[in-house]
C-alpha cells in the first residue's frame, strides 16, 4: 500500500520521547508500504520528523521524504 504521511507541527517540543514515538510508529507501517512523508520546515517538530524518516531510510531505502516550503524566509535564511 502507498501511504503518504504529513509532518507538520509546532515550533516547540515539549514531549521528551516524541523521537522514540515517531520512529516506532513509522516502523510499525515502515516493512509492508511504501511510505512517502512530506515534512514542514517551520520548527523543531519539523527538524526532528525530518531526522527520524531520514534514519529510518536508511535501513528503508523505498522510503521518500518530500520538504514542503511553506515560505520564501526558509530558503533566505538557507535552512534546508
């Protein structure tokens, strides 16, 4: 099956295992569908979803990550 998957989230982390959570939640779906995760780029959730689905590809190569710009400022400022 073809999931896409978004990841768009608040500027803060409050939650000190939300890496842990997203990586097995991920994995859970990870071996039997091919996972497209479009990812914001407005904050630490962001960055974080951005790490996770980038390990996670490594040993899940079908895995695509797709950054969505919501704004001009991230390419200025040469965030990504």
């Amino acid at each position: 099956m073809k999931l896409k998957i978004a990841f768009f989230g608040h500027r803060n982390i409050y939650c000190q295992d939300l890496a842990d959570r997203l990586k097995s939640q991920l994995m859970s779906v990870a071996d039997e569908n091919e996972i497209c995760c479009l990812i914001g780029t407005h904050g630490d959730f962001d960055m974080l979803a951005l790490e996770v689905c980038r390990k996670i590809r490594q040993s899940h190569p079908h895995i695509t990550i797709t950054v969505v710009f919501t704004s001009l400022n991230v390419l200025i400022k040469g965030r990504y």
